[in-house]
C-alpha cells in the first residue's frame, strides 16, 4: 500500500530505491513523527501550520511533521465525512465543528483525552485554563460531561459590525432622536447597550431608497438599516434564532436533560414562538436577498463590505474581510459591539448567544507515538505565547490567561467584545443525530422566513419531528 | 481541400461539405444569437479582469472599454491582470507576505487526469462500440443497457465502496485510482455515442474489403474508424468536458498532490474567512477555460467536415 | 454482418501457448494463492494484478485466433467497467437490504424495510415524494428546454457560412464551464441587490425585482441556467448528425423538387434520430441527477429540493447510507423505466419507418 503511495509524482522510481534503502535505518536513528491533519482552508488555519512550520521545537527531539490538508471550507465536511466513515483513517487531528462530536464520537472516530489528561497534569491545566463555555462547546460529549475530546482552533462568537460613518452622522442621530426618543447608537458602547428592539428600530429608520437622503447625501443605491443570517443552507438561521430564543426565555430541546427532557412543549413553548416572531419581524428591514431563503453568514456579510447595510450580526470570523480596504467599502468606517440582547426584568441585558468557531479533535488510530507528540503540539498550541500571536494574526483564542490581558483588545477592533460574551454562549446539539435535527429545523425556518408558514406552525413541526427522532434514539423517554 | 489555404478559406469560406450553403445573412443572425447566448460567460471573463472592489458594484460593472463611447461610463471598468496573478501567488493568512497556493499544480494534474483517461475511455470504448456494433453478442442490448446504468445513479451513492476499494489496494490519492475511475466514468457516454456512428455508416464498404482479403483489423481501421473521425472528435470533447468539471469523486479520491482545479476552485467561493471572492473565482474559471476551449476549437474542424463518403444504410 | 465462426479447437490444457486459458487460469491462482499467503500486502497486490493480466491476455489471444471479436473487443471496457462501477452499485444494492448508518459500527438485515420506509413513513416520505416530484419537473423542463434550443441551434449552424467557426466555439462554451463556477455567477445574476438581471428589471420598471423569491421564480432560474449550460451538448450531437448527411441527396431531393420539410422528415431527420435519442437519453439521465446547481441557488428552498439533493443530504451529511441506497434504487428504477420507454418508442419507430 505504501509502495504504491509513493508511485506518484516523478520521482517514483528514485523515491523507492530510497525508502527501500533508508527503510531499515530509519529506525536505528531519532523517529520521525508526521501528524497529518484535515482543516479548512482559511487563514486561522493557514497561520496554524505557519506558526508550526516556524516557531515549532517538539521536545522529545524527534523530528515532527504536520502534514495539513487543506480542503476549500464548502466541501470541508463532505470530505471529512467520508474519509472518516469509510475507514480511510487518514487523518490524526481533525477540525471539527463542535456539533458534530456526537456523530463521530459513537462512530469511534474521535478520541476521548481524559487518560492523556489524566497522565499530563500540565496538559490538563492548559486545557482548564479556557473559558468554560467554548470548552464545554468545543470538547465535551455529551455536552456539559467530563469526558473530554477537543481543543479550541478558532473559537467564535456573533458580533455586531457596524458602520460608524452611518450612525454617527449628526443628521440622522437627530431625526433617531425625534423619531425613537433614544439615542442612535454610534459608539462601541453604545451597540452594546443595543436590544433586539432597538435593532429593529435601526432597521425601520434606515430603510432608504435609492436617491433618499443617507447621511447627508443621496443613498446611491437602496439602503437597509440591518442584517442578519436567515439563510436555509448548513446552520445558517439556526444559530441566530437559537439565541433569540435562550434570551426571552425559551429553550431549544436540552441534550443536558436527557432522557428526561422533551422535544414537545419545550421546543414549541410559548416563549419560543414570541423568540420566532420576533427574529422573523426583522427580516423585512433587511436586504431583499433574504427573501429568497439565500441570506446566510457570507452574504449578509457581502451585503456590509459593499456598504448597503448598516449593521450586520456575523461571526468574527468574517472579520478580516470587513477590514481589508482590497474586499471593503467601509474598511475605515467600523465599529463594532457585543450582539444585542434582550432586557432582563432587572434591568440588565440578557445576552444568550449560539457559540461559533472550531475545536480540533484527535481520531482514535493515532499512534501512541503520535499522541505523544500531539499533545505536545497541542500545549505549543495553546501556550501564552502562541496564543497571542495567533490573536495578533486575527484569530481568537479562548485562553483566560490571553484574552484577560490588556493587550488583547488591541489586537482587533472587536475583541473589545469578545470577552463578555463568552459568559454568554452556549452550544446547540452535540447528539449523533445532529444533522437530522438540523436539516429539517433548517427547512422548517426556511419556510417561515420566506413567509409561507408562521412561528407557530413552524416550531410545531420542529418539536414533533425532534420528539420522534430522539425518542426512537433513546434519547427522549 | 488540396493546395495552399488561404486566408478567406481559412475563416470558413471553403466549402464544404455538409446540408448547404448560407451567405452573410445566415452569419448575422449566428453572430446575434451566439453573442448573446455567449454573454454570461463573457461576463464571467471580465470579471477575471475587474479590480476587486467594482466587482460587485450598482450599476454592474459591464465592459472593459467604453467602445469609443459607446458604453456609458459607469458600466466601465479599468481592466487589471492582478487577479490572474493572485491565482498562483497570493497571501494565505491575515496580512501575510504572497505565498505559492499550489494552483500550478492543480492544473497540471487536471491536464494530466482528464487527458489521459478520456483518451483510455475512448480507446476501450471505440473498441467495445464496434464490438457491440459489428459482432452482436447474445443479450447485446442487454449489456449496452446495463452499462448505460452506470451513469444513472448519483455519484454519492457508489463514493464509499470506491473509497473502501481503492484504499485496500492503496490506490487512493494517487493518479492511476482516479484515470481509471474517470476511464469508467466515460465509458458509457462513449460506447453509446460511438456504436451510434458506426450503426450509421454502411456495411458495404466493409463487406466489399473483406472480400477482398482485408483483415478485420485492416477494415476496423482503414476503413471504419476514418468515417467516424467526426464522432470520436465529439466523444472526446463530451468526454473531456465533464471528466475537466468533475468535482466529487475528484474531492472524495484526490489527495493534497492529485487535487484537481474544480476542487480547488471553491476556496475562491468561500475564500479565506468570507464568501466568494468573485474576481479570484472569475480568473481561475477563465484559465481553467482555455484549454478546453483549445481542444474543442481545434476539433470543430474534424467535428463539421463530417463523414463524406458514407452512403446511406437500407 | 459475418457471423464469427471457430477456426481452431482450443489447445489442451497441458500444453504451453498464449491462448491457453485453462492453463493461464491453474497458474494465475496458484501463483496468486502463493503471493497472497507468503508476501506482504503491497507486494501481493502487484503479484495478482499481473496474474490477471496474464489470464485476461490468454483469454484476449484465444479470442482473437478463434475470431470471437465480440467479447474481445468489449471485454476490456466490460472489466474497467465492473471494477469501478458495477461493484460499488451492487455493493449498494446489498446495502439497501440492510439497517446501516456509515457512522455507526451495526449492521442488521432488514429485508425491504428500507423500502417501505422511505416511501411510506411519516416522519420521512413526504420529503422524498416531494423531492421525487420536483425533479420530475425539473426533467421535463431542464430537457426539453435542451432539446429545443440545441437543436435549433444545431439548425442555425448545420450549413455553411462565413465565420462558422468562430461564432459556434461562442456558443459551446457554457458548457465547459465548471458547474461551481457557472452555478456560483447565476446566483450573482439573480441576485436582488448586486445582479444584473435584477438592475435590468429594476431599470425598466422601477419596481425591485427578487427573481428567487417564488417557487415559479427559483425553478425559472434553475432551469434557465441548466438549459444554458446544456443545450450546446445537445446542438453538438444534432450538428454531428446534419453534417453528416451526404449532400448529393439533397441534390437528387432538389432535382425531384421535394418540398424543405419533406427533405428534413426523409432525408435528413434518419441521419440525426440517432442522435437525438442519445441526446434525450443522457440528457433526461442527468436531469435525474440535477442536485449541484440547486445548492448553488437555492439550497433547495422554494419547494426546489430535487431526489438527488436530497439524497446528498441523507446518505452524506446523515449518514443514512443504506436509506439512501433505498432511495437512489427507486430512482434508477424510474430512470431505467422512462429510458426504456424511450428506446422502445425510438425502436418502434425505426421499425415503422
């Protein structure tokens, strides 16, 4: 099998002579230990393996190779599904989005590391040395358990873009005034402060057409005060309506509840009904796009850089684009704030959000040589050190010790916002049947946002469906 | 065509042969109706030349040239070659320097994949035509049938069998697995496609060999094959065409050194932590273009001079 | 046609020559057998796999010698064919019998059930007949939008004229275009805020135009870009057919004064019919399998969801492996029914002619 590995390319026959030759020896001299390792081509990713190839000094002496495959992010989970499930055991580490543990944990793929936690003390407060929230997100299964599985690669939260230029102008913080009796809100503090009422208001103020006067001159082209995904592809209106419903009060079906919590009654309460509406009387202050059901995290982020909205809910994720003057109308006009809220009976905002971002997992036929000098590269990883670069790089890390520093902030124009919310996220369901859950919740909400059935209807169906299904998989009683 | 070709035959004013022949007239009107329906891709072209901030601008940036004023200014873009560059070279990470994105390998490989098992296909395939054709088996039809189901069912339902066998014998990841899995991907367009031309021409020219003493490998290529240039050019365009923009089995059977464009393709449609980058998707679309385009070009000729001294079957 | 005839009996078995086959079949196993026990598996593959050439080569040259052409000449094709296409569809026919999640290590005989299920279940059938109805709308339309426009096409193109060339390369390019790419660019043309269709509307009627907005509008655009793409494959197969009709026919035709549409039906329409059907065949078969330019444009929103899209969904990001090799089974069967009727229309027309 190897043998014909090595047959590609030209330099097939050179090459076997000296595999065959070197073969023996090899072994005799230090190991050399290659972790290959399946990501999604982008740049968090991308600095990963530089920073490795750059910076990284294994240890135990060996020689390590990361060997990253990089697959193009709208293919990332066709790709990873089927080497996985057909037995290729291709890979070592894996990027995987958080929910899809459940799936790959009862397939056998992914590794459990509590015994490697449990034989590594400083491995092990590396790890509990991340926020709670991404590290029950990112490697807990069943969520909320002490078995552990991953480690953060990029963690993500929703925040909110926002154009400065916009809702600074004095013009129309004047006729907000008038029209709201409140303030528009113009500085990163003041986003913050934001509820999901006051996101609506911004959406009705700003509905201009083209030619109507926008910030002191004429809207070149038709203008939209918000946006937010409402798209019906992968996860792309769950993990927005997921938090409208946790903030007033509802609940989607709590995996930490099994197997006595119901899908029935909890999924569909009153609570989340009002959760729906409410998410889904924003949509007509949005793009028109969103009509169509195709509204999702890349093109409501479009829709901002080309300058058409004036404020988008998004992952951090997107953000260098928004920053890059190359792919940016309003690279110079940003300001950014925690995602708004729901206000609490106390009088304090409650934030609840779905979590984002990426943790890596390990898969079970990785070598006991290999898992030595993965948890090394894990711990690299996860370093102060690493960690800050990797910030600095534009990505996020969820490390108390990193994002508590005060230099963090200055990293990116939104970190500001990052640290508080993540006493706020949560993560939907890490349960094997996960993409079923999704799929037909994906399309039920499809439904409601291109109008052809109501919140209601739609979480009905939602909660029937999830009922049966878990419960035929054990996971309801 | 005998002698020198001159520049007029050259741009199609030979005659040849085929239903007839038309004038200008019938050139306007193909001009009218090709340009248009060529449009989109012309769209797609520009785009490749587009500096990347009018690439999604309102009014849609239309042209590269005002056409001496013709085309109102703000349909006009100032073309730039940039974005052909960032296709081999661009930065990876946030702010980085350029680094190689492997583009030049992608390409070599699809070059090599798809030309090499569109030529095997067509080999196999002619073979097996004038074998369904000329020398029926039991159950002809049969056979021709079932071979025609393996084009019928979704490439997702067979990937995880050929993942399985192409592991156990380690073919996965490396060229010879995905040429003979593109060989049979093509097999069954080209069988079909190749008995149908040899159904067509007349079995008297063959007899009339054999008679006199030609073998039938001699009649197989002297005088069979030569009347269906016209339908092994076409199978091998069609063949070409979707083995280049396969993309599943390419995705799931390819490794980081067999990847093929169309792969590779979409990190420009969700690229490096945004949606699509238009400009990049547009330049890599337009050199992925060309060498098909080369080839179809080249055999429009063997295409359209078409079977001249075939005579009518019945 | 010659019917083939032996010209020598087979050689004994014990004797050493080419076309041995028995011979080649006792040492090829032997030799295999010995190589699979003894070497390591990167070896052994090597080993067998020239043990089956040297049978296949035995086999090839008594073909030859006794002029057994058929089998010979279709063997090869018959062999790449079962190895790469006909194993994995069996092997998920057998599938389809079965409970099995690719993702779960259980595997259990289940009979029919998986049948049963995807077409009568509560919880799931509606989704497939749904599906199922979608793409017979999107066949009927996607292939007859490709027959009419390719071969109007292909009648635009069929003679001679200045330029011929040039102008036809124009009209064949959609189709080498990559379907991520094309699919990518039509969601852009259709797009509300940014697209060019929707400025062109917009322009002339003032009013905002959200092309994918409506069922009628998102199957339109599906359509619209797959006849675009396709409709060239059609024209180039008609066109191979025109240029191919002698063109003293047309002479003798013209001297006997028989009328333009008489010509087509009897002397120009028996070179093409071929042609055509095997336009509408691979046509219609791909038409079945119309899942990508869906994802791109829709997502299958707006009651789009096609049989094989949502097949995708189920045997790959469910991993509902042998629900969906039920599904896809009772799409081939479909598939396999409706080509049928359609050879056996051709067939009987040809008969009739």
């Amino acid at each position: 099998m190897t043998v014909m590995t090595k047959m590609k390319g030209f330099a097939a026959a050179a090459g076997l002579a000296a595999t065959l030759l070197t073969g023996a020896a090899s072994y005799a001299v230090a190991d050399e230990v290659t972790l290959t390792m399946a990501v999604p081509d982008w740049p968090p990713t991308r600095i990963m393996k530089k920073f490795f190839d750059e910076q990284y000094k294994p240890k135990s002496g060996n020689t390590v190779k990361l060997d990253v495959d990089f697959i193009p992010w709208p293919d990332f989970y066709t790709r990873v599904n089927a080497s996985l499930t057909s037995g290729e055991q291709k890979y070592n580490f894996i990027v995987s989005d958080s929910q899809w543990l459940g799936a790959f944990v009862e397939g056998g793929y992914y590794r459990k590391i509590n015994d490697l936690l449990d034989a590594d003390p400083e491995f092990k407060k590396t790890l509990m040395n991340i926020h709670p929230n991404p590290l029950n997100a990112y490697s807990t299964y069943p969520y909320k358990s002490e078995n552990y599985y991953g480690f953060p690669q990029f963690p993500d939260v929703l925040v909110n873009y926002a154009r400065k230029d916009i809702i600074c102008n004095e013009e129309e913080q004047k006729n907000f005034q008038a029209k709201y009796g409140k303030k528009l809100p113009c500085t990163g503090e003041e986003l913050d402060a934001m509820t999901w009422d006051d996101f609506k208001n911004v959406g009705e103020f700003f509905r201009r057409k083209k030619g109507e006067m926008l910030a002191g001159a004429p809207a070149e082209d038709d203008f939209y005060g918000i946006a937010f995904q409402a798209g019906k592809g992968y996860d792309f209106s769950s993990m927005q309506i997921n938090g409208f419903i946790w903030q007033m009060g509802g609940n989607i079906w709590d995996e930490t509840q099994a197997p006595t919590g119901q899908a029935e009654g909890v999924v569909n309460s009153p609570e989340a009904v009002a959760a729906l509406e409410k998410y889904l009387s924003m949509l007509e202050y949005m793009p028109p796009v969103a009509k169509t059901g195709t509204m999702d995290i890349f093109k409501s982020d479009e829709l901002f850089r080309e300058g058409k909205v004036a404020m988008n809910i998004d992952w951090i994720g997107l953000g260098e684009a928004s920053l890059d003057p190359k792919s940016s109308k309003v690279s110079d006009k940003l300001v950014f704030g925690q995602m708004p809220g729901t206000m609490g009976p106390d009088g304090k905002i409650i934030r609840w959000s779905n979590i984002g971002g990426q943790p890596f997992v390990l898969t079970t036929w990785t070598t006991d040589a290999q898992i030595k000098e993965a948890v090394e590269f894990v711990k690299w990883w996860l370093s102060d050190d690493i960690q800050h670069q990797f910030a600095a790089g534009g990505g996020q890390s969820a490390v108390k010790s990193v994002y508590e520093d005060p230099k963090y902030v200055t990293y990116r124009p939104w970190n500001r916002a990052w640290a508080p919310q993540l006493d706020w996220q949560k993560d939907v369901w890490h349960v094997p049947q996960f993409f079923e859950l999704l799929t037909q919740q994906q399309d039920q909400f499809d439904l409601a946002i291109t109008g052809k059935q109501d919140a209601k209807t739609t979480l009905d169906n939602i909660a029937k469906f999830q009922q049966e299904v878990l419960k035929s998989g054990g996971l309801i009683q | 065509m005998s002698g020198k070709v001159s520049i007029l035959e050259a741009l199609g004013f030979r005659k040849a042969s085929g239903v007839g022949e038309a004038g200008w007239g019938r050139t306007l009107a193909a001009a009218i109706i090709s340009f248009i329906y060529f449009l989109p891709v012309l769209f797609i072209i520009f785009t490749a030349i587009k500096p990347q901030d009018v690439a999604l601008s309102v009014p849609p940036t239309l042209s590269p040239t005002s056409l001496f004023g013709l085309i109102p200014d703000q349909f006009v873009f100032t073309p730039t070659l940039e974005n052909f560059g960032s296709v081999f070279e661009r930065s990876m990470t946030v702010g980085g320097a350029p680094e190689p994105t492997g583009f030049d390998r992608y390409f070599f490989n699809s070059i090599v994949i798809a030309s090499s098992s569109v030529l095997l296909a067509l080999v196999i395939g002619t073979l097996a035509a004038f074998g369904f054709s000329r020398y029926p088996l039991k159950g002809n039809d049969t056979y021709l049938f079932i071979i025609l189901t393996t084009r019928m069912l979704p490439a997702i339902v067979v990937i995880i069998p050929v993942i399985l066998m192409f592991r156990a014998v380690g073919l996965s990841g490396s060229y010879t697995g995905i040429i003979l899995l593109y060989t049979a991907f093509n097999l069954a367009f080209t069988i079909w496609m190749m008995k149908s031309f040899f159904d067509e021409l007349s079995l008297d020219v063959e007899d009339a060999a054999r008679i006199d003493g030609s073998s039938d490998v001699r009649v197989f290529f002297k005088i069979a094959l030569p009347q269906v240039i016209a339908g092994l050019a076409a199978t091998f365009v069609f063949g070409l065409i979707l083995t280049w923009n396969e993309f599943l089995f390419a995705l799931l059977l390819s490794g980081p050194d067999t990847r093929t464009v169309p792969v590779a393709m979409n990190q420009a449609v969700s690229s490096g932590g945004r949606g699509t980058d238009w400009t990049l998707l547009a330049a890599i679309e337009t050199l992925f273009l060309i060498p098909v385009f080369l080839v179809t070009f080249f055999l429009q000729n063997h295409l359209l001079r078409g079977v001249t001294f075939g005579t009518v079957k019945r | 046609m010659n019917a083939p005839t032996a010209t020598a009996s087979p050689p004994p078995l014990t004797r050493i020559a080419p076309d041995n086959w028995k011979l080649a079949i006792l040492v090829g196993v032997l030799v295999s057998l010995v190589a699979v026990l003894a070497a390591p598996a990167a070896v052994s593959f090597w080993i067998v796999g020239a043990m089956a050439a040297l049978i296949a080569a035995a086999f090839a040259i008594n073909a030859y010698r006794r002029k057994y052409y058929g089998g010979l000449l279709v063997a090869p094709a018959i062999a790449v064919l079962f190895v790469m296409n006909i194993f994995p569809l069996l092997w998920s026919l057998g599938l389809s019998f079965f409970a099995y999640q690719s993702n779960q290590q259980s595997i259990r005989f289940v009979g029919l059930a998986n049948y049963v299920k995807v077409l009568t279940s509560e919880l799931t059938a509606t989704a497939n007949w749904l599906a199922l109805i979608n793409t017979a709308i999107f066949v009927i339309f996607t292939v007859a939008a490709q027959m009419i426009v390719g071969f109007l096409l292909a009648m635009l193109f069929a003679k001679q004229f200045p330029l011929r060339k040039y102008l036809l390369i124009l009209v064949l390019t959609p189709m080498m275009l990559s379907v991520v790419a094309s699919g990518v660019f039509f969601t852009y043309y259709y797009d509300p805020t940014f697209g060019i269709l929707s400025y062109v509307v917009n322009s002339l009627t003032g009013e905002q135009f959200v092309l994918m907005s409506t069922k009628l509008g998102a199957v339109t655009g599906i359509v619209f870009a797959d006849a675009w793409m396709w409709s060239p494959f059609v024209m180039l197969l008609v066109l191979a057919g025109l240029v191919s009709v002698p063109k003293y026919l047309y002479e003798a035709a013209a001297i006997d004064r028989v009328s333009k549409w008489r010509q087509f039906w009897t002397i120009t329409f028996p070179y093409i019919r071929g042609l055509l059907m095997l336009a509408l065949l691979f046509r219609t078969i791909e038409a079945f399998k119309l899942a990508d330019l869906v994802i791109l444009l829709t997502k299958g929103g707006n009651d789009t969801m096609t049989i094989s899209y949502h097949l995708i969904r189920i045997a790959n990001e469910q991993n509902k492996t042998s629900e969906g090799a039920a599904i896809s089974y009772i799409m081939l069967f479909m598939v396999i029914v409706l080509t049928n009727l359609y050879l056996y229309l051709a067939n009987r027309r040809s008969q009739g002619a």
